[in-house]
C-alpha cells in the first residue's frame, strides 16, 4: 500500500505561474526527495480550471515517512520562498491507496 499527500495552494492573483517556477527553482520536491527515504515520486500540478490554483501531490512508501517530512526542519524552511506568492495553503491531505489500476 502506498500513501499519497495533496496539498493545494491558491496563488496570489495572477502569480501562479511566478509561485510554480520558484516552487521549481527552490527545488522543494528535489529537497523532499533527498531528505526523506520513503518518498516514491513527487509531482506539482497546474490546473487546467481555476488559473491561480496549483496543487502539489506526493507519493509515500508509508504514513510514518509523510509524518517525518511534516515534521521535518527542511519542509518548514522551504515556506519563506513560497508563501509571499500565495494566497492560500490548504493543510496537507494523507490518503491511503484503495484501489489501482494501471495501463496495460
């Protein structure tokens, strides 16, 4: 079973694509990745609806390795790059893999 977080952010009006890019240039999934062993894949995502939503999803060999990245001096400060260019931060979501299909 793998777990998957959701963390969704509201940009500042007209400044998602200037939150995405130093999202990037800050490498904070890159930082995810090479503090936390359990980290599987990580991915952010622009929406297609809403042009000042994006979301960041990560995947988790387990809960206890998304709980140490919560916890983590590395997750807290990557913030100060980050929150002047949002206008929102909704509290990460944990959900446990259900059910799976992949592609043939």
């Amino acid at each position: 079973m793998t777990f998957r977080a959701w963390l969704s952010v509201r940009a500042q009006p007209g400044r998602r694509d200037e939150l995405a890019a130093a999202f990037v240039a800050r490498r904070i999934i890159e930082e995810c990745r090479d503090t936390i062993p359990g980290f599987l894949q990580g991915e952010l995502l622009l929406s297609e609806d809403d042009p000042d939503a994006l979301c960041v999803t990560v995947e988790w060999a387990d809960r206890q390795s998304f709980l140490d990245w919560q916890a983590s001096p590395v997750r807290r400060a990557q913030a100060p790059a980050l929150l002047p260019l949002a206008q929102s931060v909704q509290a990460s979501q944990l959900f446990s893999s259900a059910h799976r299909v992949a592609q043939r």
